[in-house]
C-alpha cells in the first residue's frame, strides 16, 4: 500500500505524506485569495487625482517588491535543496545570487532610472535604433519567462502535491496534476488581468514568504535542539555530522570551475533579467533606485543566510528518519527540492505550520511568475506587436495580445514541467545563462560605452543566443527523450555546462559587440548624448530622463 | 435638453464613428462635448508592464510619453471635427478601468447622454474582447446611445 502510494504521488517520499491536508489547504486557499482581493482594490482605487505628483513608492516598499519579484521557489526550495544534495556547490547560488545586486547597485539602477522607459527590449531598441535589435531582446525576454517558469512550476507542483495530495487528473501522475492546477490558477489570475506584481501585491507575497521561511528555519532548529536563537550561524555546529558531501569544500577540480561558472552566470543573469531591471525604470528618482535596491538585497540576505541551515537540518533529519542521503538509494532530487517543508513535518510539527512554511514556497513562486509573466507579454505586446507588427494598434488589441502571451507562456511551462529535466535550481539557472549572455553585455555596454552600435549589438545578441543554445542542446534537450536522450558531448557539458555557460558566452558577447562596433559606423551623436547623460555624475531632477536632458539641449553633459 | 455629450474615444475607427453622431448632435443642440480617453490600465499592465501602473499612479504620466501622445491625438481628432463645426470641446485623459471611468466621468461633469462606438460582435468575439459600449449601459442609468460599427 506504502509503495503504491509513493508511486501513485509521483516522485515525493513516503516521509512526506503526501494526501489532502485541511488546514494547510485553507491556508493557501485563503493566501491566493488575499492576492485577489489586494488586486482588485489596487485596479479600482481612484486614479483621479494622478495627474497631480500622488504618493510615490517609498525605498523600503520597492526593497521588498525587489524581493518577491526576484525571490523565487529556486530561493525557496531550490537553493536549499541544493545545498542539501551538493554541499558546497550549493553556496554558489547563495554567493551569486546576492553578488549579483552589487552589479546591479553599481552599474544599472540609477543609470536605467535615467533612461528611463517602459520593458527591457524597449531600452535596447531605443538605445541601439533599431527594430531588429528590440526584436532580439523581445524573443529573449519570453524565452527568459518560459525557462525561468518551468522551476516554478515544479516547484508549486511539488508542494502543491503535499498540500492537496494528488487529485489525479486522469492520465498524469499525482506531480503533473499539480502542476497543471497550480499553473492553471496563475495564468487565469494574471489572464483576467490580476494585478499581482502590483507592489503592494509584491510586498505583501515578500512578508507572506519571509515569515514563512524564517518562522520554519527557528522552529526547527528549536524543536531538535539544533539552535536557539541565531539558526543561521548555529547550524555551523551540525557540520562535523553531517556526510562528507555535504561539508567538504572542492572535493575535485570540476566542482571548482562548475563552481566559478555557476555563480558567475548567476551574478550577471541578474543584471540581465527584465522582470528585474524594469523597476528601476519607474522609481521616483535615481536615489530611489539606489536605496531600493539595497533594501531588496537586505529583504533578499535575511533569506539567503538562513538557506544553508535549514538545508543542514533537513539533511541530518531526513538521514535520521528516512534513510541515507547520498549515494545509491539517496534524496531524490524531488525530495530534495522540498527540504525546506520536508524538515517542518520531519520534525512533528503540526500541520498548519508545515503548511504555512510550504504557502510560503508557494507565495514565492507565484510572485516571480508573475513578474516573468508580465515581462514575457510586454515583449510581445509592446515591443513587438505594437512597436513592430501595428504600430496603430489600440489599448483593446495590446489587451488581447498581452493576454495571448500570458496563456502561451502558461501553456509551454506547464508542459516543459510536467517532466522537467532538473532540479529547480539548475533549471532556473537555464535562464540566467540567457540573460547573462544576451541582455546583460547590451545593458552594460549600452549604458557605458558610447561607441556600441546597432551593428555591434545585433551582432553580439545574435552569438549570445546561438552559444547559449549550444550547451542547452548538448545537455538538456536530450533529457526530454530528444537527440537520442543522452548528453551528446560530455566534454563540452563540462567545460561549457548550461547551469553556467555565461561565464564563457558572456565575455565572447561583449568581445563581438565591441569589435563589430568598432568596425562599423559610430551611433548617431543624440544617441551618444543620451548615453553620457545616463552615466554622467550631475545629478538630475526628480522624474527627468536622459532623453528630457538632451532634446531640451543645453550643453553637452560632462563625459567621466 | 443635452447641454453636456460625452463621446469617449479610443483612437479606434469604431470611436470616430460615434464622433460623428456626437458632434451632429452638439451642434443641434448646441451643447459643449466632452471628449474623454481612457488610458486603459489593463494594456498599461500587460503591455508595459505593471511596474508601469505604479508610475501612473504617483502622477508619472507625464514622463510616459506615447502614452500620452497616443491619447491626446485620440482626443485632439475629435476637438478638430467638433471645432470646424462650431462645437465647443473639453478634452480628457484619465486612467482606469475604460466603463467605470466613462461613467464616472459622466456622472461627475453633469453629462446628459453618453455616444459611443459599439463593434457589432458576437459568439467568440464578444466572450473574449467583452464590450465597454455595453458594460457602461449596464452601469449607469445616463442615457446612451449607441452606434453599431458593422465589420
């Protein structure tokens, strides 16, 4: 009966339980709700009085957006998950995952504040004039969203299952029903126009999935005695007992250089991401823009260093309850990637609190979703769509294409997840591969060297997508039961793995943007303009843009 | 009897038709237009982006350029036919959900009827695109009129 059952489920442990639990599902039920209602008030509360300067977001609130729109189920469950199975190599995502707000702060908030647009493509577009070169950034946003989900997707799926158990939709596994349950309530919501990444939805998904985790990493230490009062330093203590795997730093000279490619993609994947960047586009000044963003790494740091002790405690929980953790008959990587619930209920906690640390995951998902969502059908409606295709085209028409993205976007996840070929970290780090390689060398370059030109940039963009599809080709197509169904050159997947390829696409982009630029014409002297003013030390009034600055002439901004 | 006609416009070719009864109407009976845009924050959010609504929302519609100029030449078209027939106009762009806004519009500037454009859909079409000529009936008891735009 056991065994049935763990089949039936699909993937998760028996130690799980996985079946419907009352109160657990109340509790999301009512969270999802929560999200409804904040949605709908935000859309009806009076826009009247909007012409005159209204409230604006303050820093600490656009922290926490910052937070949840980037805080996703591979922060929540992921990242512990890997610690949990790959030790040290695991820390390579605590390490560029907060690294990579460094870049961000330095080199990108305040510049794009002052560039100041709507989406991702519309600065690389605008920046370069040229359709082409939108066009490029646009596919590359929806492509972002679709491998970005499918983590989320597995991710709500897998803790979905644990709260609901499997409702057995005919013809999938207890996992896949989840998954397209889960996946179906997001994209009805962000299809009738839920306003979930609202910021006072963000801020509100970032407090649900904060208290979530933080209440589980103490509760747990406490009940087993692991710590008391300071989980993420106390953990420290568990490390002697804990396998060797999990301990020992560089083990081999392949984890070092996966190690170093991983982060490193991790780091500018960031600072490439458009569901990400296109805050700082709206916050009220470049100050803002500054301050957001370190009050969204502090908001992000308070789960980032909790990560790896809860990771510890349900390692040495479940060696204790369920079995061995490593080597043949180990944690699956399912299990794996719901340690962070797994650790709760392990510890006999009761079930409302398992639940809450699992909405939490949940919280964390949908919030990123969203951001990814919205981002992947503004590419399309916005960018393509209305800037390319019909530039006539009315709010009714922007309405129905966004709409049609978001259930493409729905629709190619759901089925990308429903046999997903990696963890949820390593599939989201699919995605930062992307953007490091295409988007970031544009937005860096674009705001910091004058002389990049369209040329240059089509140019670069184009090599990024092509050598990011190579190692996605090599190793994770073939997973899907494609190309024979083997990695076809473990060579390559070594030296150009797809969790890190950014490390060597990237510097290749930036070469080929440089010396295509070099060797074609200079951009037009506004455009050069535009960028010195985005870099230039003066400081600009509230709600200026580089482009207000230069066409209400003046003379040149001063050139550091 | 009309003193106030409202005639929302969204740039559309369904809207200009409905302009053209608005503005026979005014000029019979000698009533002041009113031309209003609304800047739909259901395509704001999936077409720039929700971040997008936040700007709106603190007084930053100012710095959104095309939005902007697409609603004041969707309202600056309608003020030039009114005025090479004599009408007087009053141009508006607010943002909002497109009927409530109408209607509140209306109800708050002492509007006597309301003309709209109406697409002529049904089945599929209608489910999907939903009508603002016919959720603004349904909202408010100002006299509408109506005129169908047949495909």
């Amino acid at each position: 009966m056991s065994l049935a059952y763990v089949l039936q489920s699909g993937l998760l442990p028996e130690g799980l339980n996985v079946s419907f639990k009352p109160l657990p599902g109340v509790l999301v039920a009512a969270m999802l709700l929560l999200f409804l209602v904040i949605g709908y008030v935000f859309k009806i509360s009076d826009t009247e009085g909007m012409w005159v300067a209204g409230r604006s977001i303050g820093n600490i609130e656009n922290g926490m957006a910052i937070g949840a729109n980037w805080m996703s189920a591979a922060s929540y469950l992921g990242m512990a998950a890997l610690i949990a199975t790959s030790g040290i190599y695991g820390l390579a995502f605590v390490v560029g995952w907060t690294a990579n707000f460094f870049l961000i702060l330095i080199f990108l908030a305040a510049q794009l504040r002052r560039f100041g647009k709507y989406t991702a493509p519309d600065f690389v577009g605008d920046r370069f004039n040229s359709d082409t070169a939108r066009a490029l950034a646009a596919i590359t946003t929806f492509l972002i969203g679709f491998v970005y989900s499918i983590g989320q997707a597995r991710g709500m799926g897998l803790v979905g299952l644990y709260i609901f158990g499997d409702i057995g939709i005919p013809g999938l596994t207890g996992y896949q029903s989840m998954v397209v349950l889960m996946m179906t309530i997001t994209v009805a919501y962000l299809a009738l126009s839920g306003m979930l990444g609202a910021t006072k939805n963000m801020a509100v998904q970032f407090t649900i999935l904060i208290v979530a985790f933080l209440a589980g990493v103490f509760v747990v230490g406490w009940v087993n005695g692991y710590s008391t009062l300071l989980p993420q330093i106390q953990y420290g203590a568990l490390i002697n007992d804990l396998s060797a795997e999990f301990a020992e730093p560089f083990g081999n000279f392949d984890g070092f250089y996966i190690w170093i490619a991983t982060a490193f993609s991790l780091i500018v994947g960031t600072a490439g991401l458009p569901h990400v960047l296109v805050r700082f586009y709206t916050v009220e000044n470049e100050r803002t823009a500054r301050w957001s963003t370190v009050w969204g790494l502090f908001f992000i740091c308070l789960l980032y260093w909790s990560a790896p002790a809860f990771a510890a405690f349900g390692t040495d929980l479940y060696a204790e309850n369920i079995g061995p953790v490593y080597g043949e008959g180990g944690m699956a990587t399912e299990a794996a990637d719901v340690i962070v619930v797994l650790a709760a209920q392990l510890s006999n906690l009761p079930t409302w609190f398992v639940g809450l640390v699992a909405a939490g995951g949940i919280a964390a998902a949908i919030a990123t979703t969203a951001g990814l969502f919205i981002a992947g059908s503004s590419a399309i409606s916005h960018d393509i769509y209305t800037n390319i295709v019909n530039p006539d085209a009315t709010q009714r028409e922007q309405i129905i294409v966004g709409r049609l993205s978001v259930v493409a976007l729905g629709a190619l996840t759901t089925l990308a997840a429903l046999d997903p070929a990696a963890p949820i970290a390593a599939l989201v780090s699919y995605a930062f591969s992307l953007a490091g390689s295409v988007l970031f060398p544009m937005f860096f370059l674009g705001l910091w060297w004058e002389n990049a030109n369209r040329q240059g940039a089509i140019a670069g963009m184009v090599s990024g997508l092509v050598l990011w599809s190579v190692p996605m080709i090599n190793e994770v197509v073939p997973t899907y039961g494609l190309l024979g169904g083997e990695t076809l050159s473990p060579a390559l997947a070594t030296w150009m793995p797809a969790i890190g390829s950014a490390l060597i696409v990237t510097p290749v982009v930036f070469i080929v943007t440089i010396a295509v630029s070099y060797a074609t014409p200079e951009p037009p002297k506004e455009t050069k303009r535009i960028v010195r003013q985005c870099h230039s030390p003066k400081r600009m009034k509230r709600q200026q843009t580089a482009e207000d600055i230069v066409t209400d002439g003046g003379e040149d901004p001063a050139d550091d | 009897m009309y003193d106030n006609i409202l005639v929302p416009t969204d740039g559309s070719e369904t809207a200009e038709v409905a302009v053209e009864h608005a503005v026979e109407m005014a000029k019979r009976y000698e009533a002041t237009l009113h031309t209003l845009y609304v800047v739909d924050i259901d395509a704001v959010n999936f077409s720039l982006g929700t971040e997008q609504l936040d700007r709106l929302k603190s007084g930053g519609l100012d710095e959104m350029d095309d939005v902007k100029e697409g609603a004041e030449e969707a309202t600056g078209r309608v003020a030039d036919r009114a005025s090479e027939e004599g009408v007087d106009v009053v141009e508006e762009v607010r943002a909002g959900t497109p009927h409530d806004t109408i209607v509140k519009y209306a109800e708050n500037n002492g509007i006597d009827v309301i003309v709209m454009g109406s697409h002529g859909r049904g089945g599929v079409k209608r489910a999907l695109l939903g009508s603002v000529a016919e959720r603004v009936l349904r909202t408010t008891h100002l006299p509408v009129f109506v005129v169908d735009v047949e495909e």
